[in-house]
C-alpha cells in the first residue's frame, strides 16, 4: 500500500557563488523528487544565482548545471522569492520559474510536512 503523500518544501537562501550549500539543497531536492515525492524549491536572496547561465563562477557550476538539468527534465520549478531577474545571463535555459510573494512562502511552508532549510 502506497503512503500519502508528505509534501516537501526545499527553501534555499544560500549563495552559490561563495558556498557549496547551495548546490547540496539542489542535489537533495533532485534525490527526493526522483523517489516519486512532492517537493517544491524556494530560491530566495542570493540562491536565485543557481538559475545563472555562466555556472563557472559558482561553486560547485558543473553539478548544478547537471541538477538544474534533471530537475528541468522532471518539470520541477523553482519558486523565486520576488519577480525574477530580468538579466539576460540569467535562466536562459527557460527552466520554469514561478514568482513567489513572502505570504505565498508563508502559505507553502504551513502546507509542507517535511523541510529543509539550506
């Protein structure tokens, strides 16, 4: 008998270009989501730069490269604290990116039985 599903919310706020925490919460979040889980990905503050097109400057580039791709592939969004960056270097792979208010964040976190907190 299959169990109900525990939504799982992974709220990422870590910098990826100055720490390898980040790109950790992504590599979680990818194992959890491939055993056929509920689980959705907050980007807030500097954690948006995971979804830059130049991964080189980040710690740890070429595996979020890799992840962000697996995630992509199983139709996973990351939910970005605020509007999302207009740059031009940033998300040009068109991984899908819902906007998030702090209240929505609020709203997800009371939602989720699991977190994890990076």
């Amino acid at each position: 008998m299959a169990s109900p599903s525990q939504p799982t919310l992974v709220l990422i706020s870590e910098d990826p270009r100055v720490s390898h925490r980040a790109n950790e919460a992504m590599r979680i979040a990818l194992g959890i989501v491939a055993g056929e889980n509920d689980v959705s990905i907050v980007l807030t503050g500097p954690a948006v730069h995971l979804l830059d097109d130049e991964t080189d400057d980040l710690v740890d580039g070429d595996d979020v490269a890799k992840f962000r791709a697996a995630l992509r592939k199983l139709g996973v969004p990351f939910h970005i604290d605020g509007a999302p960056a207009a740059a031009a270097d940033w998300n040009g792979d068109r991984h899908p990116v819902v906007p998030v208010t702090a209240a929505e964040i609020a709203t997800m976190l009371s939602r989720a039985t699991r977190f994890l907190v990076f």
